[in-house]
C-alpha cells in the first residue's frame, strides 16, 4: 500500500476516534447510560490504538489483537507510558464487563473517568502522529 493511502486510513482512524469520544461526550453531559459512554469511549481509545497500527502496518482483526500490539509496538518500546496500556486495558475491561457480563449499570462516575482517560489516551496518539499529520 502507498504511503499516502496509508495516511488516508490514518487520518480516518483519527477523526473515528474524535467524533466516537465526542458522541461519549455528548452521552456524558446527557448524564446518560454510564454504559453507553464506557463503551464509546473505549470505542475511542480502541480507534486512536487501530490509526498507530494502521501507520504500522500491523493491523488486527480482534480487539485483543489491536491491545496486544499496542502494548508490543509502542509500550514496550518506550513510545507510550505503561499507564496508558494500563488505562486502554482497563477500559477494554471495563466495556467488555457492562457491555456482555453484568445486568447492572457501573457507576456514573466510573463512566466520566473512562471518557478523561480516553481524552488523554486520544490526545497522546494525535501528538505522537503529530509531525507526521
């Protein structure tokens, strides 16, 4: 693939994951389903993971796989903090729980600092891809 078409997929990841964590936003100041915003903010987080592999070449077809390679292709080498993967893991967690395993609805709270984390994680990306945008 050509290096431009690449970016074109890159980009596109990008504003995914922006409008995704501004949909989660929009859930958050609705006081909507702390549900539905864990799972667009992981679903933003999971986007910005997609845009880096996509520049990578290394692109999954499961979200364990995108988690993993993050972890592997950035984490491990010094690229993004452990605190990052450890917030990504644990949204990814956090939305596989709520979203399949549990009738009940986690706490509000816990939603609102999914969407913070996600905002950092999102943030992180656009400045690591940043000279190159």
């Amino acid at each position: 693939m050509k290096e431009d078409d690449i970016w074109v997929l890159v980009l596109h990841r990008l504003k995914q994951a922006e409008t995704t964590l501004e949909d989660a936003r929009y859930l958050l100041d609705g006081h909507r389903s702390p549900q539905s915003i864990i799972n667009r903010s992981y679903y933003a987080m999971f986007y910005a993971v997609l845009a880096l592999l996509q520049k990578s070449g290394r692109v999954p077809s499961k979200h364990t796989g995108a988690v993993s390679l993050f972890d592997t292709e950035f984490v491990s080498k010094g690229l993004f903090s452990k605190e990052l993967s450890r917030e990504l893991h644990r949204a990814f967690e956090l939305r596989q729980i709520s979203d399949y395993k549990t009738l009940d609805s986690p706490p509000f709270e816990k939603a609102e600092e999914i969407w913070k984390k996600a905002a950092d994680f999102i943030a992180s990306v656009k400045e690591y891809l940043n000279p190159d945008i």
